[in-house]
C-alpha cells in the first residue's frame, strides 16, 4: 500500500516515527487537531459578533465541541492499540473537513452544535494519536518540545489574524480555513505507523500510590483543566467587553502565545532542577492570582501582561503536572488517564463558564476560574508529597 518514495524502517506498513518524516508528520498532525480549540477566545468571539450567537451560546458551543474532543480521547485510551491509525486519521481529517465546511452554512444554534460535537470528535483522533506517536519516539522530550511549539505558534498567529479575517471573509471564510486546513494533513499520515505499541518505562522514582491519591491527583489535572476551560475560552470575550478594540485583544492573546512557549521551555529546562511540589505551587498561584486585574476595567497593556502570563503559567504547569502523574504508579497508567482527564476538564470548562454568566457580566468566570485552580492546588499536593516521600526510602528486599 506505500506510495511515493519508500519509507525507511517501514516494515509490515510501519513507518519509522523517528524518522523526519514520521516526527514532522505527528507534529503537524498534532497542530491540526486542536487548530479551533487553541484559537477559542477568538472563535466565540466570531460567533457572537458575526454569527449573532449569545455569550451563553457561544459557550455551550465551544463546550459541546470539547465534549467531541473528550470522547474521543477516553475512547482511544482504550482502543488506540487496536485500530489502524492511518484509517482512523484519513477518515478524522474528511471529517473534519466536511464539519468545518457545513458549519460555514448554519446558523441556527442547536444544529451549529451538534456539527461542532463531530468536529470535535474527528479532532480528539487527531490530538489523541499525534501525542501517543511523539511519546513512542526516541527523543521523546525534544519532540514534545517541538510539537507544544508549533501548537502555541499557530495559536498565536491564528489570534493576530482573526480580526482581520472577520472583516475580510467573515466567519464564513475563517470556518472554510478550518476546512481546508485539515487536508494538509492527509500526506503526512503515511508517515506514522498503522498501531503503537505501549511502551511503559518504569522510572527509578516511580511509586505505586493508593486509590485515593491517584483519585486526588486525576481529579486534580481534570479540575485544572476546567479552570482552564472555564477562562480560555471567554478572554476574547473579557477583553472586548472591557472596552478593547478586538486586534487590542488579539495582540494580547498572540503575545502570550509566545510567552506559552517560554513557559513550556523552562518547564523543561527545570524538570531535575526543581522539585514537583514547589513548581506546582508556584505556577498554578501564579496563574491564577495574576487574572484578579481582569475583574474591573483594564488597559489594553495590562490586559496583554496578564493573558501573557496567565498563558506562561498554563504552559508551565502542565509538563509538570503530568511529569508527576508519571510518576504515580508503576505501570505509566495514571499519566493514560491524565490525558482524558484533562480533555474532559476541558470539554466542561465552556459550558460551566456560560453557566455563570450573568447580564453580560463576565467576572464570575475570572473568579471561578480562580477558586478551581486553588482546589486543583489542594488536591495534587498530598499525592505529590506522598510520592516524594516514598521514593527517597530505601527498597525492601525479602529473602
């Protein structure tokens, strides 16, 4: 079935993933997948001021699609071994070109939804395969790196350009990229392999917790990832009702996708330096103290100094967060579940952010934004302390 040039260490239809071509193929695939979710704030603010949708809507909207993500991602915790990625990726990326092409047409609410709950699910297969392709490769570290940079750089240009993009195509236009974009994807998927096979590394520090505190520590990342549900995808939002021009706040959501890139970068650099708990503490208080400016009224430099930090925080806990979740049991199953856990944080945050909203006042996203990351913070500290505290005793051996 290969086509083209033949693929080196392409046995039984097996790509090599370590190849350029493999790694550039699961980087690209990986930017395609989330391409609405990390552009959100600019998303639901296309669909309230050029779409006609309300505030509330508009969230339902972004959350029902998340809802997609989520499924999928749960779903193929279990079954992605079992299927072959390159039918699975070919079908998700038709998908995803018909939805976003359909969704360019409707404009009643409920349907626009449930177009964008199959959007989201052709993206989970996307977003799900991708990251277990880069964790099966050899320098896994350095292609993680590689493929957050990629996300946070699409990101940013894509939330430069939206305003220009509404005045210029309309909503329309920016939901027939999100069609088109996809088909890019489509050659690079004979570059991964047809199945992964689970590599589990069992680390020197790794510790076999109890149910409870694997309970605490996946509540926790779903819990932060609400949080984070609840607040990315009303900034736009925020800022405009603030009294910012629409590219004020799209200069400020692009900045703080390249400081996303920082913060991803000295999560890496600290990952021996520093310990779990002291990184967790610091990031997630950080990210959520510094939103309290939002609250009130608000210049469009504070607006971009706080997004840019708020978005560093984000980029920095979550390698951290789920570099400890590794380290929760001895079989790398705690960090599988983290990942559905943190999609499903995800799919809920819009939803629950629109639940809150009252007269058009959007401060109660800040604040409950506010407190779930604070619980967030409870809950990971007692596993994390408790992981720390039996890996430094010395092994039993009996005999």
């Amino acid at each position: 079935m290969s086509s083209g040039q033949p693929i080196a260490s392409d046995t039984a239809g097996d790509a090599d993933l370590n190849s350029f071509r493999g790694i550039a193929g699961a980087i690209l695939l990986g930017v395609i997948g989330p391409e609405v979710f990390i552009v959100q704030p600019g998303f639901v603010q296309g669909l309230v001021q050029k779409i006609g949708f309300s505030e509330q809507g508009a969230g339902y909207t972004a959350s029902v699609e998340m809802f997609g993500i989520a499924a999928t991602t749960v779903a193929l915790t279990f079954l992605a071994n079992r299927i072959d990625w390159r039918k699975v990726l070919y079908v998700s990326l038709l998908v995803m070109f018909a939805t976003n092409a359909a969704s360019a047409y409707v404009h009643d609410l409920n349907t626009f939804a449930i177009v964008r709950f199959f959007a989201g699910l052709a993206s989970g297969t996307l977003i799900t395969i991708s990251f277990t392709a880069i964790g099966l490769t050899r320098k896994v570290d350095r292609n993680f790196g590689l493929l957050i940079m990629w996300v946070l750089l699409y990101g940013a240009f894509g939330l430069l350009a939206m305003p220009a993009a509404f005045q210029a195509v309309g909503m329309s236009g920016v939901l027939w990229f999100f069609a088109l974009f996809p088909l890019l994807g489509i050659p690079a998927v004979r570059h991964l392999p047809r199945s992964g096979t689970a590599v589990t590394e069992i680390r020197a520090d790794a510790v076999d917790l109890s149910g409870a505190l694997k309970s605490s520590a996946l509540l926790s990342i779903f819990t932060y990832f609400l949080a984070q549900g609840v607040v990315w995808a009303y900034l736009f939002l925020i800022g405009v009702n603030a009294g910012l021009t629409e590219q004020q706040v799209a200069n400020g959501l692009m900045i703080s996708q390249f400081a996303g890139v920082g913060g991803a970068l000295l999560a890496a650099w600290l990952a021996h330096r520093t310990r779990h708990a002291l990184g967790l503490t610091i990031g997630i208080i950080g990210g959520a103290i510094v939103l309290y400016p939002l609250v009130g009224h608000f210049g469009a430099l504070v607006y971009a100094v706080t997004v840019s930090i708020y978005n560093f925080a984000w980029n920095f806990v979550q390698p951290v967060m789920l570099a400890a979740m590794a380290r929760f049991d001895r079989k790398g199953l705690v960090v599988t579940y983290a990942v559905a856990a943190q999609m499903c944080g995800l799919a809920f945050g819009p939803g629950l952010a629109a639940s809150v909203i009252g007269e058009g006042k959007l401060s109660p996203v800040i604040w409950l934004g506010l407190v779930l990351f604070i619980l967030s913070l409870a809950l990971i500290l007692p596993p994390v302390w408790a992981q720390a505290r039996r890996s430094i005793q010395p092994v039993q051996v009996n005999g």
